[in-house]
C-alpha cells in the first residue's frame, strides 16, 4: 500500500509537471504569436510609410521636372524676338538718328576745311571730334543689332523694348551734342571773318593794322 502510495505521487508530480510545461509552451507560443502579429503590423505600417514617402518624393520630383521643363521653355523663348519688337518705332529712328549724324558731320567737316577762319590744328581737332562721335553711332547700332536678332541674347520683350529706348536715348544725345558742336563752330567761323574783316577796313580806311 504505502509503494503504490509512493507511486501514485510520482506520477502526480510527473503529470503536473508535464503540464506545467506544456502551459509554458503555450504561453510562449502565445507570446510568439502575439510579437509576430506585432512584427506583421510593424512592417505594415513600414510598407505604408515608404509608399507614402515614395508618393511624396516621386510627386515632387515630378512638379521639378516639369518646373525644370517650363523654365527651360521660358528661357528658350527668351531667345526669340518678337515682331512687336521688330517693328518698334524707335528701331527706325536710331537708324535714321545714325544716318542723319553721318551726313550733317560729313557736311560741317568739308565746310569747315574749306574756312580760312581755322588752322590745320583746329581741322584736326574737329575731325578727332566727328571720328568718335561717328565710331559711338556704329557701336549703338551693334547693340541694336544683337537685341533685335534672335539667339544673341535671353531677354524678355520688355526687356528688349527698354535696352532699345536706352541706344535710342545715346543715338539722340550724340546728335543732339553733333548739331550744337556744328552750331558753336560756325559762330566761331563767322565770328573770326567778322573779325578778320573790320580789321581788314580799318587798314584800308586809316592804314592801321590790328
């Protein structure tokens, strides 16, 4: 009796134990189960945040490029003259302001070698005087070359529009200052004959030389 008591206690022991183990098994496995589903969870929310970044970074990049696109389109047309420049009236008026400059200091300077009234110092002098002013009319009409010719420079049409009403100003300055030059010269001229010729009558009339 007492070695089947002895039994019967061992068997206990080893039966509790069993089970014992095995809710420990069960609570692991639940454990297990319980960090897998949060690792499933965790790499679902990571899928869903690199979508959401992926989105993000191929939208932007899509409104740069096409930014990019449209900028490169704008700058492109900027190489472009339009007719509304080709035709503005001021571009006619420096060619005909430079045309006028060349004819009315040709007509001074032939005039005034002929003068008796000036010295061969003074005939250079204007010539140096007429030769720049005339090498400045042809570097305005440069600028006005490249502004209005397509593919010489990037620039709006306001902006070409003003760039011509700036050479308009310097063309209209250069002969502006020609024909007060040519004005001052012939007073001078006119000035030294007057001049030349009361003296010349006063030697005539009373032999006195001045």
């Amino acid at each position: 009796m007492k070695k089947l008591c002895i039994l019967l206690i061992l068997f206990l022991a080893t039966t509790t134990t069993k089970v014992q183990a095995q809710e420990q098994e069960i609570q692991q496995l639940l454990l297990n189960i319980g960090k897998l589903a949060q690792f499933k969870q965790i790499l679902k929310d990571l899928k869903k945040g690199y979508e959401i970044i992926y989105k993000g970074y191929t939208t932007i990049k899509g409104i740069s490029e096409g930014n990019f696109k449209l900028h490169q389109v704008f700058l492109d047309g900027l190489w472009q003259v339009s007719p509304e420049v080709k035709k503005y009236k001021r571009v006619k008026d420096i060619i005909n302001y430079q045309f006028l400059l060349v004819k009315e200091y040709k007509l001074a300077y032939n005039r005034f070698r002929k003068d008796d009234n000036f010295t061969p110092e003074e005939i250079n002098y204007l010539g140096s005087v007429y030769e720049q002013l005339f090498k400045q009319s042809l570097t305005h009409l440069d600028e006005l070359t490249v502004v209005v010719t397509a593919n010489k420079l990037r620039m709006s049409d306001e902006e070409r529009l003003g760039a011509i009403d700036q050479i308009f100003s310097h063309m209209q300055d250069k002969l502006l200052f020609l024909r007060e030059f040519n004005k001052s010269t012939t007073l001078l001229a006119i000035q030294r004959a007057h001049q030349r010729n009361n003296n010349q009558t006063l030697e005539n009339l009373y032999g006195i030389a001045q």
